[in-house]
C-alpha cells in the first residue's frame, strides 16, 4: 500500500472499531490485528482508546505485491461515475459538452439536485435530475462536476447540502470539475489553498489536486479532457500528503 492508502486504512479502522462500545472487544480486535502487523496494531490502539500490544507481532511475510495498490490500477475514467451537481438555471451549454465527452470516455453520470424531476436550463431546455441529496452523497460518485449557470449556482450556494457534497468529495480526494460560475461554488465550501480560474482569466484551464476549473469559455474541451484524465486516477492521495492541503 502506498503512505496514503495506509493512512486511509487506518482512519477506516478507527471509524468503525472506534463505533463498538464494548471496550475489551475492541482491545480484542488490536490484538488480533498485532498477528498481523505490529505497527498498524498500534494506530489502531491509537485512535480508539485502548492499549497498545506490549509485544509488536507480525506475520513475519516479507513478500510483496504492488496489485493490492490502487497507486498501480490501471489509469482509465471508464464505468466511473460522476454526479452532476445542478438547480434551476444551469447552463445547458456546458452540461451537454461535458456529458459528451464523458460518455465518449464511458463515464457513467448522475444529475444531482435538491428534489427529483425535471430542471429547467438558463437556455430553456430541461433535463431530468436522477438523483437528490436524500438518495444521494459524494461517497456514491468518483468525481463530482458543477456547471455555469449564474441562478442555478447562486441557489447551490444557498445549499448546505450541495456545498457538503463538494467538501466532502474534496476530502475523499475525488476528482472535481467546475466551468464558469460553477467555480463560485467550489469558492463557497471548504476547498482551501487550491488554485483555481479566477475571474478575470479566460478560456485557461487550472488543474490542481484534482480540481479542475475553467472560465469564460464556450469551448470546454480542453476542460474536458484535463477533467477526464482527473476521474481516470480515481483517488488524488497527493491532497493528504501535500503541506498546508486538506487531508481527510
């Protein structure tokens, strides 16, 4: 496993061991886990309250395999999944260019809005949203995409649930996308010191940590590509490791 993927391990084992409330049985657990590696045994005792082993153990196996790493998973946005963040107002504009090219990469896509049905676009035209912040969250996508749309972004800002679904897909280290106004948005939530298009530049696209962003832009498919290539590394463990970068 690479640094971050055992970081990651070892944040699951605190969450769900930490939720037990018998606490010889989650010493019990650290023992168990001492069989298998001293120095994950003692993370764990770290984390929920109990002892460390006073005798790091190991299975004593040195051999190793980079496949059990998704570090070393083939690069590739197919059969990912990325939600669609909208509300009334958005740009159809830059929903149908990038729906386009993520289906041509074989990304599968959910409209995300605060109730199911039909939207309506800043152009006039509707598209169905699939999916709502009750049936919906951000561990459920790979990546997450805000389009333009000054009145459907304004309202997405006045939701906390929408701006929880960007926070906490940025702390999964998952890839997100954002054209036009649809930056304001990420602007609005936790995503710190990244950097992203700002107002005044046009057409350029910024990638950073895997947010990637673009403005005044009627042609989105440099975005789209740079977005595409995002969602292909699954995971930007750089975020965690990375001085002064969110971690999660």
């Amino acid at each position: 496993m690479s640094p971050a993927e055992k970081q990651h391990i070892i944040k699951a084992f605190h969450f769900e061991v930490g939720s037990v409330k018998d606490k010889q049985l989650k010493q019990r657990v650290v023992d168990m886990f001492n069989n298998v590696d001293g120095q994950l045994a003692v993370q764990i005792a770290q984390g929920i309250g109990v002892n460390p082993p006073s005798n790091p153990g190991g299975t004593g196996v040195t051999d190793l395999s980079p496949a059990v790493s998704q570090e070393n998973t083939i690069r590739s946005a197919r059969t990912r999944k990325v939600g669609f963040l909208i509300d009334q107002g958005f740009s159809y504009h830059d929903v149908t260019q990038a729906t386009t090219a993520l289906a041509a990469a074989g990304v599968h896509i959910d409209v995300i809005s605060k109730q199911l049905g039909m939207i309506s676009s800043m152009e006039g035209q509707q598209i169905e949203a699939n999916k709502s912040y009750a049936n919906s969250g951000a561990v459920m996508c790979d990546a997450l995409f805000v389009p333009g749309g000054k009145q459907s972004v304004d309202s997405l800002r006045m939701h906390k649930d929408a701006k929880d679904f960007i926070s906490e897909a940025f702390v999964h280290a998952k890839a997100i996308g954002a054209t036009n106004e649809g930056v304001d948005l990420l602007l609005a939530t936790d995503i710190q010191q990244i950097t992203m298009a700002g107002v005044e530049s046009n057409g350029e696209v910024f990638a950073d940590y895997g947010i990637v962003t673009i403005r005044n832009a009627q042609d989105l498919n440099s975005f789209n590509q740079a977005f595409i290539n995002a969602v292909a590394q699954h995971r930007h463990w750089m975020r965690q490791n990375q001085d002064g970068k969110m971690s999660g």
